[in-house]
C-alpha cells in the first residue's frame, strides 16, 4: 500500500514525465476511481492545458496545470501512476488514461479500485474537508509534540491516523516506532519530552530514508524491522529473539517485545 515515501517516489516519477506536456484527452474506463467528477469534466477542465507541477501532501499527490483546475490522486492499496509511449507498455488495469502530446499517456492504474481521483481548485480547502493533518515531512516539533500530548490512542494509532499526522500507513508505523525503541501500544500522552523528540527524528530519519532508497522495501537495510516482515519466523534484527506480531488498529504489526517499550 502507497505510504508517504511511495507517492513521493511517484511525485518524482511524474516531475521527470508528464512536466510540462499538454493533455489532449482524458478516457475514463472505471468510474469507481473517480472521487468528485466525471469524464465530461475532466475533459473540460484538462484537455488543452498542460501538467505544470506536482504537489505531495500525505498520501495525497496534486498535479497543478495551466489551467485553474488541480488533479488530486489517491493510490489506495494498489494504485500507481504509468506514464509510456508504446501501447505493449500500457499497464495492466488503468482505470484513467490521459493522453499526452506527442503520443505519450499516463495512466492511473489501480488494481483494487481503491484508490480515488478528484478535481479540485484549492488544496488547502481540499485538506480541511478531507481532514487531512500536516504531512509528516514538514510538520514541526511543536506540532508533532502536541499532537503526541493531545492523543488518547496508542503510538501506532496516532501515527496513522491521517487528520494528526498525513502520511504514514501500516509498514512505516512500524518501523518508526522500532527505530524509536516504542512499543505500537505505548500511550501516546505518556511519553516524555525526550522521547518526543526521538520519536520525531526516527520518524523523519525513516520517511527520508526510505525515499533515498526509492521507497523500494527489499533495499532497505538488514538493521531495519521492514525486511522481517516476508520472513518465516522474524527476529529482531537487534538480536533480541523472535519478534511479536499482533493486531493494532485492525492492521499486521510486528514489534520487538524486549527493546522496544
Ligand atoms: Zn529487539
């Protein structure tokens, strides 16, 4: 599932594509992606401008035009964005097809049709209605140390929960929290101020990271919790034993029960 590093590797990926190509058509074959619009729409708010710029907030990714209208893209539990030329490159379930200048498309591919596309003309008012929080990134440790203060839930609940804190998901909770020394289950109101603070900077540490590493999991070092998570029987990778896998939030988790508390 797409986290914060995954759309920041996508960001990238279209930054080097779809930057500054014309769109000269928008063909929608799964109407269940889209979120706020239909076909007509986007072809009336998008052919004819160009992709400008794009813009990561959380999970969320905005691709400004020329134009006033702005494409947000969700990615769900599968989705991803396939920019090619040569229809043996098309993917294999695009839910929405923009066709580009000069040939090219890009394509929303998304599998489980869990992921969703809105037209929009403001992000900051699209944040507040979808109440989406800072992104993990740039949130300041005021604001993180505040929100850790204000939460009744569990460390892992809280970093996932997308109006605190936008941007982590399942894999990257886990990993922060291990780097941490946290336990997922660790109040969050209890920790202390210098264990905010370590929490903030694993947390920045790991997202950073992960993007560094392009966000792809196998290229993640051994020191790391992550690369358990394929494995039959995962140990910590501190040496302390096997590691403890449990429910949180409805989600796989997997912690260190002897160093992380
Ligand atoms: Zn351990």
């Amino acid at each position: 599932m797409p986290e914060l590093p995954d759309v920041e590797v996508f960001k990238r990926y279209l930054e080097s594509t779809v930057l500054p190509k014309s769109i000269t058509d928008v063909e929608v074959t799964d109407y269940t992606v889209l979120a706020n619009t239909t076909q007509p729409a986007l072809q009336r708010e998008l052919v004819g401008n160009a992709f400008m710029s794009v813009q990561r907030h959380g999970k969320q990714l905005f691709l400004h035009t020329d134009g006033p209208a702005i494409l947000a893209m969700h990615f769900g539990m599968t989705g991803k964005p396939v920019y090619y030329r040569q229809p043996e490159k098309k993917p294999e379930h695009p839910r929405v097809t923009f066709t580009l200048e000069e040939g090219y498309r890009l394509a929303f591919d998304c599998q489980r049709l869990l992921g969703r596309i809105h037209l929009l003309k403001d992000i900051d008012a699209f944040l507040r209605t979808h109440e989406i929080g800072p992104d993990a990134l740039r949130i300041d440790e005021g604001d993180f140390a505040e929100a850790i203060q204000n939460s009744r839930s569990g460390l892992k609940s809280l970093l996932m929960d997308q109006t605190r804190i936008a941007g982590i998901g399942n894999v990257y909770a886990d990993e922060i929290l291990f780097r941490a020394h946290l336990s997922p289950r660790h109040k969050a109101a209890r920790l202390t101020p210098a264990q905010t603070t370590t929490l903030y900077r694993d947390m920045k540490y790991v997202l950073e990271q992960a993007i560094a590493q392009q966000a792809d999991r196998n290229r993640y070092p051994r020191t790391w919790l992550t690369p358990q998570r394929t494995k039959k029987s995962p140990g910590c990778p501190r040496g302390c034993g096997p590691l403890r896998q449990g429910k949180v939030n409805g989600r796989t988790t997997y912690w260190c029960p002897k160093c992380q508390e």
